[in-house]
C-alpha cells in the first residue's frame, strides 16, 4: 500500500485543476451539443427544402 502525502495548498492547486477541467469539458459538451442542434436544423431545413423542390 502507498500512501501520499500532499500539502493543503498543493491539494488547492489540484482541486482547482480539477474544477478548470471540468468546466472545460461542460464547455466542450456544450459547444458540440449547439452544434449538433444547428446541423440538425440545417437537415431539416434542406429535406424542406429538398420535398417542396420535388413537389
């Protein structure tokens, strides 16, 4: 068994990390998330536009 001793400020450091990457990924899913959406809604669009074209 190991056993790691940290200082409270580097274990600060650490969690701070920790969080920054975390929000990043929740910015990262976001951003694909509204681009995901956005090229669905440019599909719908163009199957409307595709249908009333071959109507």
């Amino acid at each position: 068994m190991t056993i790691i001793l940290i200082s409270s400020t580097a274990k600060e450091d650490l969690e701070s990390i920790n969080n920054r990457i975390a929000y990043s990924n929740l910015q990262d899913a976001n951003q694909l998330n509204l681009l995901l959406k956005l090229n669905q809604e440019k599909i719908n669009y163009d199957n409307i536009r595709t249908s009333s074209y071959n109507s």
